[in-house]
C-alpha cells in the first residue's frame, strides 16, 4: 500500500512538474513568436521607408528630366533667335548697299533688333 501511496504522489507530481515545464515551454515559444512578429514588423517598417524614397527619387528624376528639356528648349529658341537677328542684320546691311535705307535708318533698325535680343 505505501509502494501505491509513493507512486501516486510521483504520478501527480511528474504531472505538476510536467505542467510547469509545458507551461515554461509555451511561454518560450509565445516569447520567440512575438519577437519574430516584432523583426517582421520592423522588416516591413524598413520596406516601407525605401519604398518612399525610391519613389522620391523617381519624381526628383522625373522633375530633372524636365528641366533638362526645357533648358534645351530654350537653348534651341534662342540660337533661332539669333540665327533670325543675324538674317535681318544682313538684310538690312543689303538694303543699305542698295541705296534703299540711309545710314542713319540702318543703324536705328540695327539698335532696335539688337534690344529685341
């Protein structure tokens, strides 16, 4: 009866002992889970914030393309203009060899073609 007795206590306290170290195991696997779920927040925290910034920098790209082509624009319209100011230069200057406009109206056409510029 005692050998019952002793078995029963060392049943029921394997099973106390057993529920603590189920209980401690559990919680290890409930603590490493949370700090896997906490890494992958992080992780899509970090996607996020690149993700931003790259698409900052596609518009930053995006606004310098711009610039760049009306930058050549510009460029091309002013050599037009130019390239027009000369031609109406060298008009006048064959008009004037023609006897058609004076030294004096050549040279007022030539001052304001030159403030047009």
């Amino acid at each position: 009866m005692a050998w019952r007795v002793a078995r029963r206590r060392g049943i029921a306290g394997g099973l106390v002992v057993g529920g603590v170290t189920g209980a401690a195991v559990a919680g290890i696997s409930a603590k490493r889970q949370y700090e896997k779920m906490a890494t992958a927040k992080a992780q899509q925290e970090q996607i996020s914030q690149a993700q931003a910034q790259a698409a900052q920098a596609t518009q930053a790209a995006q606004a310098a393309q711009q610039q760049a082509a009306q930058a050549a624009q510009q460029q091309q319209g002013s050599g037009q203009g130019k390239k027009d100011i000369y031609q109406e230069l060298e008009k006048l200057a064959g008009l004037k060899q023609q006897g058609i406009i004076t030294e004096e109206e050549f040279q007022q056409m030539k001052s304001r073609l030159l403030s047009s510029a």
